[in-house]
C-alpha cells in the first residue's frame, strides 16, 4: 500500500498529527537507508535530481495532509489557498545532497478567512517531525523583495527558485517579485557576488583534504557563475553560453568536473552518514570504493581518488574564473581602470595596469613561442597576471615536441627573479606540463604521508615560492652570493624536486636522472647538472639527518657532507631544505627547526676544512683553548675559571659557544646549593632552561606538560653538585600559559610530587642502546608509536635507575617518535642494559 493510502486511511480513522509524521519519518528513513544501493545505480547529477524529487513528494504529502487537517470535507481549489512552497538553493537547483539541509520557502497572501499562518505553522512542525532537516523562509508575498535585499545569501537562494506545490496563480505572482529580485541593481549585485567569492575562496583554499562544496574549484564556484547567468540572461543555466562565453570543448571539460564533484560529495555523504563536504583522509578509502575505483601498480584507489578530485577542481576553478570575468567584464569596469589600460599597453590586447597584466577577451590564441617571449618581458617581481591572460594563453598552439627554440625561451625565464609567479600563471594555464613534460607524472598527485599539506605539483610551487621569498637573512644571503646561472639552477631543483614521484622506485634517484635529462635540453653547463643531480638526489637528506641523528656526532657529519662532494653544494642543500620544508606545512619549519639546520650546516661546513678525524677529547680542547681566549672568560674568577674547566660532560663544550658556557656558569655560581633558577622563552618556540643545586622531579614536570610537543633536551653535569637543563617543544604557548608553567617548574622540586605516568607501549626491538657510541657516551634510540607522557615515564625510569641523560631529540613522523638519548656512560647501564630495557617493554 501506498504511503498517500495509509495516510488517508489513518485520517478515516481520525489518526493524530504524531502517528502521520510517525509514518512519514518510517518512509524517510526507509528511504535515506535506501540510498547507497540507489547510489550504485545512478550517481552524479542524475542522483541529485532523483532525491531532490524524492524530497518533493514527502514535501507535497505533508501539504495535502495539512489541508486535509485544515480543510477536511470542505477543501477548496488548491489554486485559491494563498500559499505556495517553493525550493531554494542546492534544493531549487535539483541539487540536493543527501545530508544537506532542505531549503523550503513559503510564500503566502493574508486572505481573510483562510487562517494561513496557524497552517503553515502546523505544516513546518509536522515536517520537523517527520525528521526533515528544513532551512525554511516564511514570507508573505510582499516581503519578497525587502526580504532578499537583507543579505546576499538569502537574494542568491531566491534567484535558484522552483515551485514544488501551492497556488500557480499566486506562483505567478511570486515569479513576478523573484523578477523583480533578479533585475534589482545588477551591477551592485553581481560585484557584492563576486567579493564575496573571492572571500570564500581565500577562507577554503586547495589541501589535500578539499573542501568540495565550498572550496577553490568546488561546487560554489560553479554556484557563483549560475547566479550571475541567471541576474544577466534570466536563466542559471551553463550550458546556454555555449559558445558565447565559453566553447564546447572547454564545457564539456568543465561539466565533467562537475559532475566527478557531485559524485564525490555524494558519496561523501553516504560515507560519513551525515553532512560532511571536506574530503577528510580518514574517508577516503570508502568513499574511493562507492565511486569504483581499483587499485592498479603505481596508483591505488585512495589516490586516483584524490587525484581525479584535485584535477576536477583545478578545471573548474580556471574555468570559472574565466567564465566570471567574460560574463563581468563590461559590467564591473571603471572609466578609470579603462584609461589606465590604455596608458599602459605594450601591444595589440595586452596591457599594464596597476602592475598587473591584462589581456583582451578577444584575442586570438598565440603559439607558445609568442607566449614565452612575452613572459620575457614581465619580469617585475611585483606583476600579477589577470586571469584574462589566463583565458589569452590557454589553448596556445604548440606542437607535440618542443623545438630547441622553445626550450632555449624556457630557460631564459629561470634566469628572471618572479618564476614563481610565471610557473603560477603556466601551471594555471595547464602549458607546464607541456614545457617540463615529466611533470605530467605529479600532476595531482597526493601525498597521504601525515606530513605534506599539498599535493606534489602545488608543493613544488610552493617551493619554488620560498626559494624566491626567503625570510632568514642568512639563507638569503647564501642565495644571493650564487652566480645567475646557480640561481636559476636551484630554482629548476626547487620545482622539480619531487619530480620522481609516482613512479615505481625511489623518487630522489628517478628524479635525479629526469633532471640529467631535462638540464641538458635546457643547457645547463655540466658542472651545474652534476651539482643539481646531488641536490635533487639528497634532497631530502639534511632535514632527514638533523631532525633523526645525533648531529654532534662526527661519524654523521662525515657521513653526511660525503654524500655531497663540497661546501659549495652544502650551501645549496641548505637553501634548498629550507624553502622546501616551508613548503610542506605551515607548522613544519618552526623557530627550533630553523636553530637546529643553522647549526648542522656549520658544523657540517666546519668539517670541510678538517683533514682527518679528531676524537671527542681533541674537539672538547679545541673548544677549550677558544674558551680560554674569550673576554666573557677572562673576566671569570679564577676559581670559577677552574671550575669550568673542571665539567666533565664533553658534549658541554661541543655544542655550547664560549659566550654561552660562561653565562651558564656564572648562573650556576650563583645558584645556592639548596636552590634553582630557571629561565622561560617563548619567542620562536618555547624553551626552558633550569641550574638546579636541589634534587629536580623532572619526570614530573614533562609528565604535567605532555600535552606539548617536546623537541630536544639537554642535560648537563657542572659542578658542586649543579646541573643544568635545557628543554624546548616545537611550539609557543600562550601568555596565559606561562605563568601556569612557572608554577609547574617550581612545584617540581618538590620531590613528594607525583604525576601517574601511564607506562606506554614499545615493542621488543624499538629500543637499543649503543654503549660504543664514543668514549663518554652511550647512545640510545627509540622508535616506536607517538604517545604523550613516553618521555615523562622514560626519565622517572632512568632517574629511579641513577642514570644521566646528557642530551634528548624527539621527533614525530607519521604517527611514530623516533627518540635519540645520549646517555652518561655508567657500568651499571652498560652491564645491565637488558634490565633497563625491560621496564619500558
């Protein structure tokens, strides 16, 4: 039976308002749970439609139950109910996303005798609950326009209406003020449109976790272009400026994207059970098995997943931005913008105007060789490029192999200061691929490793941003000290760093050999291919080293510059880390990073110079001698000279300048025996830095502040029974938090305080302990899951075991902390290392 048949069966039988929308809500549910077999059968638009159908006729039947309700025997003619129901929005636009809100208006007349508004209310309620999530508007007729000048989003929904039931004759009317909506100061209209755009698309920019429906290259987007068509032509429609405004290959690239999003956030949806539009990792894999994608050698399905979105959102972006400045052209432009274009023309169509490069909607398409001997000459580091270069540039004509011509044009632009914004406009304009053809290969490509933001062509961008954008003054200088044809070698290596990716093998050998390949095309002398080759080859090398080893150690620095041949190349991997760290994530490259690289590349270039090894003691009496020779130190007291000296910690002096170790001692001089001092910085990150005399519960203060990310400690023996503590995390706190964290430091040397340490899990084999490491030390390592309080309860173990830590490094990858300890060398540590380890197991 029919849901419309009980329905008038339950109402024979004078039924209440909670068993219908009881009987509704059975229908709905049954028929949300329908939905993913339903999916397999039709998906893309052609699903939208149906549900958005769907909806309709649960929204109909509760109309007609509520007239019923109100009219009973004596219903007149729908057409005479001054009430009419009308989609708006994703729903108007047959649109509707499974989980999305129903955005219902109710347009109505105040007639005498028809009591509208207790009916419509009782509608509404009995729509809410029936489960139905309504977006709802009530307006009487004459509202409409008033109504739709209070806010852009509500004039955009009104100007997606349809009409799902009600009076036709007073639909009439209502398409007549939703006229009069559309007509309302267009141009007002459409500029508040597209700011508020530009305003989305800054809030949702690409990631590798897209926001389909509201981000660069979403479904808004495309929102965006139909309100304009429809406040312009009267029709939201697309596909009816074809080709006015845009060609039929163009719209059907366009369309296809269009529809893959639709998919995807469909299948999101039914994925997540409820409204979810960002393309989280974690639904990923499912919503990749809904849409039917296998697995295959290179790419599997998560990924082509990924990809395929990131492509489709790529299209439509330039596609609508192009679209959208066609359409607005003649009407957003000013007297003035006109004459500035005029004053700075340099040819036929192109222009210069407030340093931005504009060209004519009607142009004709150039040949790639026309394009790159324009780009030669925008090599102002402050030009931007229109988006109607964009659309001027696109579909250039070029054969299907680059001439000796084209690639020798090409390489004149790695030589201008502003490649990142040319690279932009080209990867915009989808010809890099075209000019670096491996780069077809990382196009899109995503990258699930928990540590990169973008996929590897954006990343790569973005390297070449920070390459051309330094911000320490040291690397800069080290950049500009190249000579032009190093500068525009470390830019090629910047941008193609990742170029191995996605193939089968080690993206840093393949990539390697793809820049032998592509720098000879180019040009390049073979000393620089020999030096890009090490660059591009161990690229990833420095950051690797000096965030997992022990970079005071001269076995890995040794190990480390023999891979790169000379200090001029060090230089360069230098530079070349550090704009591609700040290329991954904005968190990555913190103040401690940024401290801890300057380090390893000076005492990587330091080692350059030395001819042949020197032990632990040599270098700790090298430091010495220049200790000895210092100002700060000659101003100490004898006795106090003596007791600097008198440190048995090697590592002290190893890693500590002079001017450092004589503060240090100084404050530990003044530090009574029963006493402490500390010090807290809070600039690039935060650091704390304790000389105690008293016992030190420092397994208490690391458990109180788990919650942050520790970095690196350093533990240091003195003198007279003083030690002193370095601890520093990977991120700045907040005001408010310090003075919590004042108090913390002072509450542990009370050593009656105890913190519960949860005993965290580590396999058999995720520990080891390396008691030949050097003569004073033994060197430990930890590699096992990431969990908060692991250090805490390593240091209560090895303070309750009597043993000294003389430097910590913590670092977290992908879920996993791989810690290095460098532990005071005892008898009892290195005799009985299997029962130390078996409290941590």
């Amino acid at each position: 039976m029919e849901i419309e048949e009980i329905i008038e069966d339950l109402i024979d039988k004078n039924a209440d308002d909670f068993e219908i929308s009881k009987l509704i809500k059975e229908h709905i549910k049954s028929y949300l749970g329908s939905l993913n077999e339903i999916f397999v059968e039709n998906q893309g638009k052609d699903f939208l439609v149906k549900h958005a159908k769907k909806i309709d006729q649960f929204i109909i039947l509760i109309y007609k139950y509520t007239l019923r309700k109100y009219f009973g025997n004596y219903m007149p003619f729908v057409n005479s109910i001054p009430v009419v129901l009308v989609g708006m929005g994703s729903y108007g636009r047959e649109e509707l996303c499974v989980y999305s809100d129903i955005d219902l208006m109710v347009v109505y007349k105040a007639v005498p005798g028809y009591n509208i508004e207790p009916l419509i209310q009782s509608m509404l309620y009995l729509a809410w609950d029936a489960g139905m999530k309504l977006g709802h508007r009530t307006h009487k007729l004459e509202e409409l326009v008033p109504a739709s000048n209070e806010d852009l989003t509500i004039k955009t929904a009104m100007l997606e209406s349809r009409f799902l039931c009600g009076s036709k004759l007073l639909w009439m009317e209502t398409e007549r003020e939703l006229l009069k909506i559309q007509k309302w100061q267009k141009r007002e209209v459409i500029s508040q449109i597209v700011r508020a755009n530009e305003e989305r698309r800054a809030k949702h920019p690409m990631s590798m976790e897209p926001n389909i429906k509201e981000g660069v290259g979403g479904l808004r987007d495309a929102n965006t272009l139909s309100w304009i068509c429809k406040i312009l032509f009267g029709s939201i429609r697309i596909r009816d400026r074809v080709p006015e405004i845009i060609n039929e290959e163009e719209y059907k690239e366009f369309r296809s994207s269009l529809e893959f999003l639709y998919r995807v956030r469909s299948a999101l949806h039914l994925s997540a059970k409820k409204k979810q539009d960002v393309l989280n990792l974690e639904f990923i894999p499912e919503v990749a098995q809904k849409l039917g994608f296998q697995n295959k050698v290179l790419k599997n399905a998560q990924m082509q997943l990924a990809s395929r979105t990131m492509a489709s959102m790529h299209t439509i972006d330039v596609t609508c931005k192009i679209f959208m400045r066609k359409l607005t052209a003649s009407i957003l432009s000013h007297p003035t913008r006109l004459s500035e274009l005029k004053k700075g023309r340099i040819e036929k169509g192109l222009y210069v105007a407030d340093n931005c490069v504009v060209a004519s909607l009607k142009m004709p398409s150039p040949s790639l060789s026309v394009v790159l001997e324009q780009l030669q000459q925008f090599d102002d580091p402050k030009l931007s490029f229109d988006i109607s270069y964009v659309s001027y540039i696109k579909n250039c004509h070029y054969t299907s192999h680059n001439s000796k011509k084209i690639y020798k044009q090409f390489r004149a632009l790695l030589f201008q200061p502003n490649l990142y914004t040319l690279f932009s406009l080209l990867y915009e304009a989808s010809l890099l691929q075209q000019l670096i053809k491996p780069f077809r290969q990382i196009l899109n490509l995503a990258q699930f490793d928990g540590y990169h933001k973008l996929p590897v062509d954006i990343h790569s961008l973005h390297t070449l941003y920070h390459l051309e954008n330094i911000k320490e003054p040291f690397i800069k200088s080290l950049f500009d000290d190249l000579c032009p044809e190093g500068r525009a070698l470390m830019k090629l290596v910047a941008f193609i760093h990742d170029i191995g990716k996605g193939r089968k093998g080690d993206h840093s050998e393949l990539g390697a050999k793809i820049f032998r390949a592509y720098a000879m095309k180019l040009q390049f002398s073979e000393q620089a291919i020999e030096t890009g080759i090490v660059l591009i080859k161990y690229h990833t090398l420095m950051s690797n080293t000096a965030n997992r080893e022990d970079i005071y150690d001269e076995k890995v620095i040794l190990a480390f510059i023999s891979k790169l041949q000379s200090p001029q190349i060090l230089k360069m991997l230098y530079i070349l880390t550090y704009a591609d760290t700040n290329a991954v994530n904005d968190n990555i490259y913190t103040g401690f990073i940024s401290k801890l690289l300057r380090e390893f590349y000076n005492y990587s270039l330091d080692m350059f110079d030395k001819e042949e090894l020197i032990d632990e003691t040599t270098k700790r009496l090298r430091k010495e001698n220049s200790l000895k020779k210092s100002p700060e130190f000659l101003a100490l007291s004898k006795s106090l000279q003596k007791k600097t000296l008198s440190v048995q910690s090697n590592f002290f002096f190893l890693k500590q300048k002079p001017s450092a170790i004589v503060r240090i001692v100084k404050e530990a001089d003044e530090t009574r025996d029963d006493h402490y001092s500390y010090k807290i910085s809070n600039d690039s990150h935060l650091s704390i830095t304790v000389i105690r005399g008293r016992s030190f519960n420092i397994g208490y203060l690391l458990g109180k502040l788990s919650y942050l990310d520790l970095v690196q400690m350093d533990i240091y023996k003195l003198f007279d029974g003083k030690k002193f503590f370095q601890i520093d995390f990977n991120e700045k706190v907040t005001e408010n938090d310090i003075e919590l964290i004042r108090e913390l430091i002072d509450n542990s040397f009370d050593m009656s305080k105890k913190v519960t340490l949860k005993k965290p899990t580590i396999l058999k084999g995720e520990i080891d302990i390396n008691c030949e490491h050097s003569k004073s030390y033994a060197l430990m390592h930890v590699n096992t899951k990431n969990q908060h309080g692991l250090m805490a309860y390593m240091m209560s173990v090895f303070d309750e075991h009597g043993i000294d830590i003389a430097m910590a490094k913590i670092q977290t990858i992908k879920n996993r902390t791989r810690n290095l300890l460098l532990i005071e060398k005892t008898v009892g540590l290195c005799n009985n290392g299997e029962n130390i380890l078996d409290y941590f197991y």
